[in-house]
C-alpha cells in the first residue's frame, strides 16, 4: 500500500474497495501523530488496559505485540497496535514527565531548545515545587539546584500564607547569598516573586534554595517554587 513520506498514512488506491478501511486508518495515524503525546518513554512491555489512541515509545528491546519494533512508536488503534519511526526534529509531549521531547536521531532529549547532529543539546526547564516551611529563622529546601545548571532566575507565590512572631518579610537565595533572588518579600497568599540575579548563575553542586525569615522567624506556611535553568548535554557516546 502507498503511503505517505511524513506521516506513513495510507493512500487509498485507484478503484479501491473499503475505502472507508483506508480512510479511518490514516484518520487514527493521524489524530495521534498531529499533536503527539507519549503516556511513556522507552516501554518494553505492553500496558495491560490501553486505550484507543495511546502512543508510547518503545525501548530497543520490546516484548509481545511490540517485539521487533524498537525506537518505533506504537499507536493503539482498533484494537491493535500501529507503529510509527520517528523522523529527526519531531517534538512530543511527555505525558508522565510534563516536558517536550525532542527526537535528535539517538533518543528524545527532554526540555531541548537547540541539538546537535551528534546529539548535544541545550535545555532550558522549569523544576517547580512547593515548600512547606518549617518553624526557624531560616528553611533549606528539599529540592536542591541540580549540579552544573546555570540558574536564569527563581520565581515563587505563597500558596498558603506565611506566620511567625515579628515576621515581615523575608528573603530567598542560597547559602553564602541569602538576598540573591529576593529580599523583602511578602507574607500573605498570593504574594509572588521574580528572582532575576544580575548575570546567570552556574551551580557546579547540588545546591538547596535558603529562605530567610526578616523581622521574626518562620512558624508556618507554604511557598511554590520554580527554578529557571539551562543545563547542557554533551554530544552522545559513540
């Protein structure tokens, strides 16, 4: 069957019968490749319960209905399964790790804004959570910086508002730079803040985000948190 160089969609025949059979195939392709979302990323075995329409993106080895598809992307449609090869500079939303994908030719590189042919790339994310603090002058945070990011800024809003004892305001940045992201920053819901520091900063460590109580001390409340970052990612193994 004759199909397209893109997408794969079948092209119905001259004098052809079924058409429809045709039609909905290319429709089904279609429908989940125009807006592509993956519910999970190098898959091996098939999930139990799929549904009409769920991609996912098979590892090197898959087993059952998918053996011998690997890299491909397997559509569930009419009960079975369609398989797609991925083409370089396709994107897709990765429905479990809430980022983009890019497809450079060697594997789908997460958050990517520019990649190489061998497979370095540049990502810029957004890793946001939320901190519930803790009674004390000052709070590290669980989540830390990742190692050898370069931080463009920190945002925040309180979600549920702050309150301690003579408590103003406080401040947000890091050991050593406690005001670096902010200083004087509200304490009821809603407050928000945009954390520019005056150049990039590179992490070369993990490094936790310190919260600083100003005029008082931390007794409770919950602040949401987003760092900026860009990282880079070396060209593949070879």
């Amino acid at each position: 069957m004759a199909r397209t160089a893109q997408l794969q969609l079948p092209l119905i025949a001259p004098a052809q019968a079924q058409k429809h059979v045709t039609v909905n195939e290319a429709l089904s392709r279609l429908d989940a490749l125009a807006q592509l979302r993956i519910k999970a990323f190098d898959q091996t075995v098939v999930p139990t319960s799929p549904k009409e329409g769920d991609a996912y993106q098979l590892g090197p080895e898959p087993a059952g209905e998918w053996s011998g598809q690997g890299g491909k992307i397997a559509i569930r449609a009419n009960g079975g399964w369609t398989f797609v090869a991925p083409k370089v500079g396709w994107t897709a939303w990765d429905e479990a790790g809430l980022c983009a994908r890019m497809y450079h030719g060697r594997g789908w590189m997460a958050d990517a804004v520019a990649v190489s042919p061998g497979g370095a790339g540049t990502r810029h994310r957004v890793i946001e959570f939320d901190h519930a603090l803790l009674a004390g002058a000052t709070n590290l945070t669980a989540v830390s910086i990742p190692a050898g990011a370069q931080v463009i800024g920190l945002s925040g809003r309180v979600v549920a508002g702050l309150s301690g004892a003579g408590l103003t305001g406080w401040r947000i940045g890091v050991e050593g730079a406690d005001n670096r992201y902010g200083s004087g920053l509200g304490v009821a819901q809603n407050s928000y803040l945009l954390g520019l520091s005056g150049a990039p900063v590179t992490y070369y460590s993990a490094t936790p985000i310190l919260l600083s109580a100003e005029g008082g001390a931390f007794a409770g409340g919950t602040i949401r948190l987003a760092l900026h970052v860009v990282e880079l990612e070396p060209p593949q193994a070879v």
